[in-house]
C-alpha cells in the first residue's frame, strides 16, 4: 500500500510538466492516476468523465494519455477480473490465479498461465472502490498516487539516469510479458518504487501506446527527482536527443 501523506504536497505541475518536454521532448502526455476509498470521491474531480461502455483499463488510461481526457473508473466499468486485480479493485482469487483464462491463448497450458498470474506484482484488493486518471497539467488530482511517463528507450535511460543523479541505487524490473500494466501501475501502486515496463500487446492495440514506447510508472516526487537529475546532466552535455 502507498504511504498516505500527513499533509498533500504542492506541485507545479505546469512546470514540472514543461520541464520534462523540454528535456526529453515527450510525445504522449504525461498523466497521473489517482485510487479512491470510495466512488464518490472520485466523482468529485472535477470535470471527470465516467464510460458509458465497458473497457479495458488499457483504453481508459489511453484517453488520458493520447486525447487528454479525465476519466474515472470503477472495477464494474472494467472488461474482466485481469484488469480489476491489477488495480487492487478485485482479489487476487483463486479462479484469477488459475490462469484458467489465458491456458491456450497467451500460454500454453493451465500451469504455465498460473505462474504468470502467481508472478505478477498487484496491489491488495479492498484498499480502494475507484480510480482516475488525467493529464498532470489538469492538476484535478491534486496529487496523483503515481504519474505515467511514455518515453522511446533513448529518452527512457535519460529519465532514468536523472533519476540516479542523487542517491543512487540500482534500479531492477522484471517482465511479466502479457498484462504487462502489473509491471507498471501495478508494482508503483503496490510498492511505491519507480517501476518500467514494456508495455505489452493490449496496451498497444487498445491503449494507443506506440511501438517505440516503453512506460515508467513512480510517484510525483520521484518524477521531481528525475527532472533535477536530467537538468544536472543537461548541463554536462547529457541530454536528448543524444548529440552525434
């Protein structure tokens, strides 16, 4: 569970949001996302919308992401039990954990479709009731649990060694494959930590992602690190687009 703050942190997110496209020269629009205790809460953002259709979370977040739209979600707006338990809206059940499902389509057999269940970082169901995402900019979440940075991979280890800057640690990942979100949103929402993913087949065909992209999930101050970082190495010629 993220760590609940004794008081909000104010964040300038015209700025940071500057920033981060004057340094890596983003195509898709950073965002946040934001879990809720109640559906009310949530209904409360201002100007959000809410789907008339059913979807994956994939193409929820793509709205935000690629149109800049704010929308909340609950897990009944969701297509399935993979996209609820990723956002921590649904139990990690054994009917989920079975990988029933997915045997035969995106794995082999019933066993091998359970271990890539079993592996897959999720938050604990019955912490949250919704979830919103919006562009950074908006400032309607105010603030975001953690932001969602699309960025080609020479953009990607930019962001990332301006995130080692200061306080340097090695950063590890690990590959899911499908439902790669759990990767993403999946691990930042459960850890806290900085989290990379490839984005998987899903979130390309649904969510809009580009071929070229890979997504770091991680929460507001680490992305504030990460700009201090990237302008620190601007200034020693380490920067993107990478010079010839």
């Amino acid at each position: 569970m993220l760590d609940t703050p004794a008081a909000p942190t104010a964040y300038d997110w015209n700025k940071i949001v500057d920033d981060l496209n004057r340094l890596l020269r983003l195509k898709a629009t950073p965002i946040g996302m934001k879990m809720f205790a109640t559906v009310e809460e949530m209904e409360a953002i201002p100007k959000i919308r809410r789907p008339k259709d059913i979807h994956t979370t994939d193409q929820i977040v793509g709205q935000a992401a690629r149109v800049g739209f704010t929308v909340g979600i609950t897990g009944d707006d969701l297509v399935g039990a993979q996209c609820r338990v990723v956002l921590g809206l649904a139990p990690r059940d054994e009917e989920w954990l079975s990988g029933k499902r997915m045997a035969g389509v995106w794995y082999s057999n019933q066993p091998e479709a359970s271990a890539h269940q079993h592996a897959m970082e999720v938050p604990a169901a019955g912490q949250w009731k919704a979830m919103a995402v919006s562009p950074l900019v908006s400032g309607r979440l105010n603030p975001p649990d953690i932001c969602l940075i699309y960025a080609n991979p020479a953009q990607m280890i930019i962001f990332i060694n301006g995130l080692q800057w200061t306080g340097y640690k090695k950063l590890e990942w690990s590959v899911v494959g499908e439902s790669a979100c759990a990767d993403s949103w999946g691990r930042a929402l459960k850890t806290g930590e900085p989290s990379l993913s490839i984005p998987c087949f899903p979130e390309r065909r649904y969510g809009g992602v580009q071929d070229d992209e890979m997504l770091m999930a991680l929460k507001p101050d680490d992305l504030v690190k990460a700009i201090k970082g990237m302008t620190a190495l601007s200034k020693n010629g380490f920067r993107y687009p990478i010079p010839p």
